[in-house]
C-alpha cells in the first residue's frame, strides 16, 4: 500500500472526535491562533482564513464556506486568500463539475512555508551583500549591511539542517500523516 493511500485513511475514533467537537471552541481556537500569527505579522485576515483551513479536517473550504465560518464577507475571504496565495501558504482548486474554487493549504505547509522563506533569505542575502559592497563594508551602514547578511547566510545553512532533523523527526511521530510521503 503505498504512503499516499495511508495518508488518505481517517485514524481509528477521527468520526467520534469529530461528532464531539464544541464549535464554539473550534471557533476560539481559531481566533486565538489568527491572534497570535498577527500578531508575529500577518495579515489580520488572512491569519483568520489560514487559521480556519488549518482547522478544517481537509484543510480545503470554498469562498462561501470560509466567508460563513469566520462571519466575515466574500471580499474579505478573497483579500485574504490572494494574501495566502502570494505567499504560498494556500493553493487554489477547481471543484468538480463547478465553477467554484476550493482554497487548500499545501501538504506539509510549515515545512513548504519555511522552504519557500529559504529562497526569500537567498535573495535578500545577496542584495545586502551587494549593498554593504556599495556604502563600504567598513563604514557604520556598510557594517550594519554586511552583520544582517551574515546573519541570513547563517540562518540559510541553519534552517536546511533543521528541515532535515525536521523530515527525520516527522517519521517518528504518531499522528496521521505523520509518515513523509515521498518515502512512497
């Protein structure tokens, strides 16, 4: 059997955790993790969708099923999802037979999300570069430069170790899903 029809399996007592959810809690939880990523500096609604998707047991609603979810209106829902598409953190489907789009997160989300950030930091690490060059690394700007460069070449070799501990960590866990799928 391989990994991908694993990971499709519902766990053993998912249908009886489900029954029993408060949707009032469910509803706290996702306004109080929507708190916390705007606060770290996100949108304030795109925290909320993201944060509802998360939530969701396919993590995939449509427009109208995020829009009654979170109270919030259709132009809200799509400022918020071109937000979460841009940054690559949500992925847009066609639903079958229908014109409507379903909004899902990607598989692996904080492992693609901190991957995607990799190449940001390359980036931004070879502009500094370039920049201290420019202003003169050893001037108090040329130094200051070349320090926040240094820091994101060190955080680049960091966080591609990490993600590898992260892969090796993931196989151990006992949760659904848990197993890396390109193991298949």
């Amino acid at each position: 059997m391989s990994s991908e029809a694993a990971d499709t399996r519902e766990p053993k007592g998912a249908a009886a955790e489900r029954e029993d959810r408060d949707a009032e809690a469910v509803s706290r939880f996702v306004e109080r993790f929507a708190s916390e990523m705007t606060e770290a500096g996100m949108q304030r609604m795109a925290s909320r969708v993201f944060a509802a998707l998360l939530a969701d047991d396919d993590a995939s609603m449509t427009s109208a099923e995020l829009a009654l979810a979170l109270r919030i209106s259709p132009a809200a829902v799509s400022g918020a999802i071109n937000y979460l598409t841009q940054v690559s953190m949500v992925g847009r489907e066609r639903e079958p037979g229908s014109r409507r789009d379903r909004y899902r997160l990607h598989n692996e989300i904080w492992y693609t999300t901190f991957a995607s950030r990799d190449r940001v930091l390359t980036r931004w690490e070879q502009t500094l570069r370039e920049g201290a060059r420019t202003l003169g690394e050893h001037t108090p700007a040329g130094a200051r430069i070349a320090e926040t460069a240094a820091f994101f070449e060190f955080m680049q070799s960091e966080l591609g170790a990490m993600m590898d501990r992260w892969e090796e960590h993931r196989r151990t866990l006992d949760l659904p899903g848990a197993r890396d799928s390109r193991d298949a």
